[in-house]
C-alpha cells in the first residue's frame, strides 16, 4: 500500500507540475531547449531567500496562500489534468477578431481631470489614469503566453494598441510571474518609458534579469504599501492561486491582487485568484472601491481554487464593497474549456440578477467614472451558439452570494 500512495504521490506532483497554466510549456520544457533561457526568469539569490523567510506568507521555501495553505492548482490533479486533455472546448475563440477601439499615441495626450479613465488592454493589461498618472496592469501584448514561440497558447485578439504607442508610465504593476501576465519582451519594450515597477516578493528578480534597474522595482508583501507619485499608493493584496514559469521553480514567487488609491477613487486588480474570505478584509482596509478589475475567465470546477467562477467574481465584488467591476481575463487566450464568451455573458446575466453594475467595455473603450449607459453585448456578435459549461453547483453559489 505504502508503495502503492507514495507511487501515486509522484504521478501526482508530476501532473500537477503540468496542468493549467503554464501548461504546455511545462511538459516540454522537460525535453526542449528554450529560444532564450531568459524567458524562463531569475532563480533566487540565497539573500532573497533570506528576506523571504521572513515574510509569514513564505513557508517550506515556498510562498503559500491565505491561511497559511499550500498553494496547488486542484484538489483532484489527476480529474483535472484528465479533464483538461479530454473535453473539447466547443468554442475556444471567436470566428471573427472581436470588435475594439483602436487607439494610438495620440490617444492618452489628454488626461481627464476630475475622473479616473481605465481603458482595457485585453486579457489583464488595464491602463489606468488617476490623479495624473499613468499605470499599466501585467503588460502582455506577445503572440503567446509561453517561453517559446512556436507552442503554447497563442492570443486569438490583438491589442487595441501597438506596444510602440503606449505612453510613458510612471509605473507598471504586475500580479504575478506567469506568462500569460508577465511577458518579458513587453517588459523590455516597455522599461525604458517606465518610471516604476511594483511587483510581489520575487517577481522582480525576473524583471532585473531582462534588464531593468533594480532602483526601479519595489516588492511588496501582502498589505505592503507604496507611494507611486502625487499621494497615489499602491497596496499589495492577497491573491490565492500560484506561480512559476518552469518546472522547478512553483511558488518561489509571490503572486498578489493590487489596490490603487487615488486622492479620491479607490481602483482595485484583482490579479488571477480563487476566491477566498480575505477580499472582505481588502473591502475593509481599501475599500469602498470605485471600480474593481475582476479576473472572470479561464475558469473551471476543476481548478476554481485558482480562477473564480463568474459567480465567484460578482460575490467578491460584493465582498470588496466595489460600485461597478470590469470583468477581465478573457477574450484574449484559449486557457481553459469554456467558451470564449462565457465570462462576459456569464458578467452580464449575474450582475444584474445580483444588484452589481459590471462595465463591460471593448478593448481599448475608455472607461470613465460618469456613469455609463446600457451595456452593448458586443461580444454576442461574434458568438456561436453552443451549449453553456461548467455551471456552478447551486448550494455553493447559494452560499457564497449570501
Ligand atoms: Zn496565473
Ligand atoms: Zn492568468
């Protein structure tokens, strides 16, 4: 028997080491030399190391999540790999590029005044303006969300800009070390019109290895703050989900959702997260928020410990005291086995069966804090009728949008 559980233990962690994101490149980092070992990242010196035991969201050498949990992608490994290699996902990315605003260097010349403006870049890349400055979430704008560039998921829409046209930032805030949020040519693109970067424990050492200046880069912990310019202070927030861009290297970094609060609005990102009780506590210290930028895509029962549910996210917007969500993480990549369009549906029918007002611009429409008129369900016109998946179980929604 011993044999027998230690035997299933390894296949486990080996599987495990494989699934979900980063998924393909997992598997094949085993067997593939990488284009550029660089994309891989940093591994950590034994000083950070030091630093990091310190921290009481670091255990067994590994950054651990909330109460004090080992972070694992899925309670059932084995289900969910299975499942992820067997179902076929009936409408993975649309027949057509979706609609979006297209925008240039001239696009962010004038700030508004008296409003935040947030202008959705795809996936979790989200270009906030506030009190004058501007801060761009988990720049992405790569073909793929992989090491190399010929597998791995590969963006089925473009950015409504080119990387070339993004204005100079005074900061650039990342959530979390995985591909698909952390792409190192948009950071080396991007460094020289970048004052700042915030990043949870770890992540920077990827970012000093692509050659940004470590003056440039502030880590912080969970609840760590910092002043970006003009009283604007970020805060890192808890996350639950996981990290890591090779084999070895799962949860040597942090991961972390972000407050942003302005003079007068309060912004929040939620990074890639389950849902978990803290975002009451990230309400209760940082809220109420004007907008939150909530993950709602590339979800599924077998993994909702990592990505919420669509009815998770509107729960955690009532949790966060949040007056209006975007829903983000989708309409970009392929990463799971919902439709393409499930998240922004799911948004719309929730939100309004639940008293939540969810802003669901195009890629690259300016969101601004004047209220916004009826929401166009743009994406249903690129839509193919299939049938809906991955429906929550009702006792556990029941509970959760108490
Ligand atoms: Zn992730
Ligand atoms: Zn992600």
């Amino acid at each position: 028997m011993k044999f027998i559980s230690r035997k299933y233990k390894k296949i486990s962690i080996a599987l495990s080491l494989a699934l979900l994101l980063p998924l393909i490149w997992s598997l094949t980092a085993c067997s593939t030399t990488p284009e550029s070992d660089d994309a891989f990242g940093s591994t950590l010196s034994k000083e950070t190391l030091a630093m990091f035991r310190k921290s009481p969201n670091f255990r067994d050498e590994n950054f651990i999540n909330i109460a004090g949990e080992k972070s694992k992608p899925s309670t059932n490994f084995l289900g969910a790999f299975y499942r992820y290699f067997t179902t076929k996902n009936p409408a993975p990315q649309p027949e057509k590029p979706l609609p979006f605003v297209a925008l240039n260097n001239q696009s962010f010349i004038d700030a508004p005044k008296d409003s935040y403006r947030v202008t959705w870049l795809g996936h979790s890349a989200i270009l906030i303006e506030i009190d004058g400055l501007k801060i761009l979430t988990d720049p992405m704008f790569g073909e793929r969300a992989s090491p190399f560039s010929w597998i791995g998921p590969k963006r089925f829409q473009q950015p409504p800009i080119n990387i070339a046209d993004i204005p100079e930032l005074d900061a650039i805030i990342i959530s979390h070390d995985h591909y698909d949020h952390l792409d190192m040519e948009s950071i080396k693109l991007l460094n020289d019109r970048t004052l700042h970067f915030f990043t949870p424990l770890g992540v920077g050492s990827h970012l000093k290895q692509w050659g940004v200046n470590p003056s440039k880069i502030t880590e912080l912990d969970w609840w760590g703050e910092a002043e970006v310019a003009n009283g604007v202070i970020v805060a890192a927030t808890p996350a639950q989900h996981f990290s890591g861009r090779g084999v070895f290297d799962r949860n040597k970094t942090q991961w972390a959702s972000w407050a942003i609060i302005g003079q007068k609005e309060r912004l929040f990102f939620s990074g890639d997260t389950g849902f978990h009780r803290e975002f009451d506590e990230i309400g209760k210290r940082y809220g109420p928020f004007d907008l939150a930028m909530l993950e709602n895509g590339a979800y599924d029962k077998s993994w909702s410990q990592v990505h919420m549910m669509p009815e998770e996210t509107i729960a955690a917007s009532k949790m966060l005291n949040a007056k209006r969500i975007i829903p983000i993480h989708w309409g970009t990549f392929d990463l799971a086995l919902h439709p393409w369009y499930e998240p922004a549906q799911k948004t719309y029918s929730l939100s309004r069966a639940h008293g939540v007002t969810a802003v669901q611009p195009k890629m690259g429409e300016f969101v601004l804090s004047t209220p916004t008129g009826p929401v166009a369900q743009w994406w249903n016109d690129q839509r193919e009728r299939v049938e809906e998946t991955n429906t929550f179980p009702k006792a556990a929604l029941a509970t959760k949008l108490e």
